[in-house]
C-alpha cells in the first residue's frame, strides 16, 4: 500500500540519504549476503530498488535474482512480480533461497511472511532490526523513516525485540544456522548511534524434527 506522495522536503531528505549513505549500504550488503547463499534461484522478497540483489549478483554469478514486492517502483534493477505481501507466486520448494532485507518490520504477520518464504526455499536469508530499549526503537524509526518515507512505504515502527524475533522463527518453523549483528552500514559518526547491534543478519533453514 501507498502512502501519499512524499513532500519537497521528504524528496530532497532521500536525495541526501542517497548519496550519503545507500551505496555504501548496497555494497556492505551485498557482500555480507552473498556469503550466506546458495547457488541458484533467489527470491527476493520486498525487494525495492533491486539494488541490493543486483551487487549479490555481481559478487554471486551463480545466484540468479527474481524480486516480489507489495509496492513494484519503476526501473528496478532486477525482474520484479507484485504480491499481496502474503502469498508468493511460487511453487513449494522452487528456488534456492529467499531474501528478506528490512522487510519482516513492515510486514502485519512476520511469522507468516518467513513461513511463506520457508515455503518456496529452503534457505531464508534475513536482515532486520533488534530494539532493546526505547532509545534503540526511536533510532530505528529515524532510520526508517529517512529511508523509506521518500519512497511512500508504510511505515508502521514495529520493531523485534529479541524475545519477539526467536518466537518468529520459532513459529515458522525455522531454526538459525549463521546469525551476525552487521555494523558498518553507516560511516562515521553516524555509525556511533546507528550501527552496533541494531542490524542482524540471519541464515534460516527449516526445523528437522
């Protein structure tokens, strides 16, 4: 779903995000990912841009990017489908892993999103938030806002906490196999208030029973 068109104000804001600080994003992104993946098909979920899939593909030939996304912005970098934020247009077990970056704080059921993703790959790859404090949830919805708001996305500041992000995997049946906070999204002296254990990235794979 939209929100209405961001104001002069909120566009130059993601102007200045831009340059300032989504490239260097991508790339610390993108490397820290490629790690994580298989070779094969990858769907990414919540995809944006594509910006980030296409850096994973550039360091990753052997993975092969497909985006889905609520909300299809023109020019992206990869292929992109639209979904209802619920169900994938894929078929049970049809790609090689699936990729959520800051996606699941967005998401009404985080729990049925990564089940979703569960249900098409059987390697999830997760970047998201941790909030430990208030101090940790108002960071985190500047953060959210300076990025996401000049591109008109819902913003609900919702938030994991640590006990919330284990019950999430737990419910979609997924266990962690990796997990790592990553800490050098931002330069300095941004990085002081932004960086630290904020951001995580997690290798997810279904419970064996």
């Amino acid at each position: 779903m939209n929100e209405p068109s961001p104001s002069p104000l909120v566009s130059f804001i993601g102007r200045v995000h831009g340059k300032a600080v989504f490239g260097r994003r991508v790339q610390v992104l993108a490397r820290e990912i490629a790690r994580l993946l298989p070779a094969g098909r990858l769907a990414d979920v919540g995809c944006g841009s594509g910006s980030i899939a296409e850096a994973v593909r550039a360091a990753r030939p052997d993975v092969s990017p497909e985006g889905f996304d609520v909300l299809v912005r023109p020019g992206a970098s990869i292929p992109v489908r639209a979904f209802d934020g619920r169900r994938l247009p894929l078929a049970d077990g049809s790609v090689a892993a699936a990729l959520l970056v800051d996606v699941l704080h967005h998401a009404g059921d985080p729990a049925a999103l990564l089940a979703e993703c569960a249900r098409v790959a059987p390697v999830v790859v997760v970047k998201d938030h941790l909030a430990s404090s208030r101090r940790d949830e108002r960071l985190l919805a500047c953060m959210d806002w300076v990025g996401n708001r000049p591109h008109g996305v819902v913003l609900p500041f919702s938030y994991f906490s640590p006990e919330s992000w284990e019950e999430a995997r737990r419910r979609a049946g997924l266990v962690e196999t990796a997990r790592g906070d990553v800490t050098d999204l931002y330069p300095w002296p941004f990085s002081l208030a932004f960086g630290g254990g904020l951001h995580f990235l997690a290798r997810l794979e279904k419970a064996t029973s």
